[in-house]
C-alpha cells in the first residue's frame, strides 16, 4: 500500500515549525540574559587633596632618580580621583569570571606600575623587572604573604596566578622602602579602577538596585584603606551615570 505524502510532510513540517519555535525561545532568552546595564561615572575627592611630599631615595639613586613621587593619593582636574577601586559589592556571579588578559607588574625606576590594579581569580599576573638592580615584590594581605618574589634581573618576568579574591598591599625587601602598590583581586567581574579623570565603567551588570563600593588606599600608607558605598540602580541595556564623592 502507498503510502500519502501528505503522512511524510506533516511530521517534519512539525518538527521544523516546533525547531523554529524554540530557537525563537532560545534566542529571546539569551537576549534577555545579556541586556544587562552599565555603571559609569566620575569619583571626586571630597575635600582638598592631602600634601605629600615626595619619597626620598635611600638606595640605588642613579637608577632610581633624586627623589621618588608620592603616589598614593593623585588628583586631576575639579577633583578627580585617580586608583579608585569601584566594584559591585553585592555582586551574585555564577561559575568563574574570565582572566584579564594582558594583566603585569613592572619594576621601573624603583615604582610598581601600575600603582593600583585590579584583577580576576585565576588570573595570571606577569611580574617584570626593568632595572638593572635587585627588586622583590611582596605582596601581602591581611599581614599574610600571598607572594614573594625576588628579581635580580632586568627584563625578568616571573608568572603568578591569582588564586584568592581579597586585597594586596605591594612592598620592595631589597631596600626600597618607598616602594608600594596594591592589587584587588574579585571573584566576579563587576569592577574597575578609576583613570586619570576620575572615570570608570562597569559593564554587564545584572539589572536591578545594586550597593557599589569605593575604595582607596591610605593616604599616610598605615592600614588597608578608605572605603565608602552608594546605591544605583540599573536597568537593561541601560546606563546608570553616577558622579560619587569620597572623602580621605
């Protein structure tokens, strides 16, 4: 008995139309998934900016230079506030966050650079040398050494891993006290450090009311920082432009 086409079409016609469907679905959702929003703006130091003289050099001056500028509070224009750590403190992130890419350290006429930074877990951080003088990067958190690394060589790079979120204060054992800087480490990818003008941007966060932490190092080196929150709210595909003050 033959068979009528009208029985082979219709199945697969079906199974096309429902295919169809819930690729629509399926796109719509991912659609929905990824209209996050963005957190920008501008921190401001509120207050005049502290005096700091520069660090004066104690050791290897000809590769160091006479004195040593005191980074740990730099202002720019109407206020901006520059090495701010902005992050999302009640940030929800499922599974890993991606490395940062590119992410190093160098040692160049005795400074750290850059002086701040933040990074992801599971990112690999390139420790470089560029003076032609004993360095050593100690990295310390909670007064507990993360990493010690001594670097004799110049143009020496030595890899490490970020393996635990938290916070990193920099110091050098070989003799250059004045050397300092910090690295943030998060689980999750809500964050960024403020440029030259004060400026950020947090890109795909999850839409809703979320608490946005800044925080700063000590100005006077003793302790782990200054630290204040603020509200915003965020909607899909959406920017929230924010101008926060933070006093130190």
């Amino acid at each position: 008995m033959t068979k009528s086409p009208r029985a082979t079409v219709r199945p697969r016609a079906a199974a096309a139309a429902f295919s169809l469907t819930l690729l629509v679905v399926l796109l719509a959702s991912a659609g929905s998934a990824l209209a996050n929003g963005t957190i920008s703006g501008v921190v401001r130091l509120d207050g005049p900016p502290p005096k700091l003289a520069p660090h004066a050099i104690t050791k290897d001056a000809a590769t160091c230079g006479k004195d040593s500028p005191n980074e740990s509070v730099v202002v720019g224009k109407k206020g901006a506030l520059r090495n701010v750590v902005v992050f999302v403190k009640d940030a929800h992130f499922a599974g890993k966050p991606t490395p940062v890419t590119g992410a190093a350290l160098d040692q160049r006429q005795c400074r750290y650079a850059p002086h701040v930074q933040a990074l992801t877990v599971g990112t690999q951080l390139s420790l470089m040398n560029n003076d032609a003088i004993l360095h050593n990067i100690h990295a310390n958190a909670s007064a507990m050494t993360v990493f010690n690394v001594a670097m004799p060589i110049k143009g020496q790079k030595v890899p490490v891993p970020m393996r635990k979120p938290g916070l990193m204060k920099l110091q050098c054992d070989a003799g250059h006290a004045w050397m300092s800087g910090w690295i943030y480490v998060f689980d999750h990818p809500y964050f960024a450090v403020t440029d030259a003008d004060g400026g950020f941007a947090i890109k795909d966060v999850p839409a809703g009311e979320h608490e946005v932490e800044l925080w700063h190092e000590p100005a006077d080196g003793a302790g782990d920082g200054v630290r204040t929150t603020s509200k915003v709210t965020v909607t899909d595909g959406g920017t929230a432009r924010v101008e926060l003050g933070l006093k130190l």
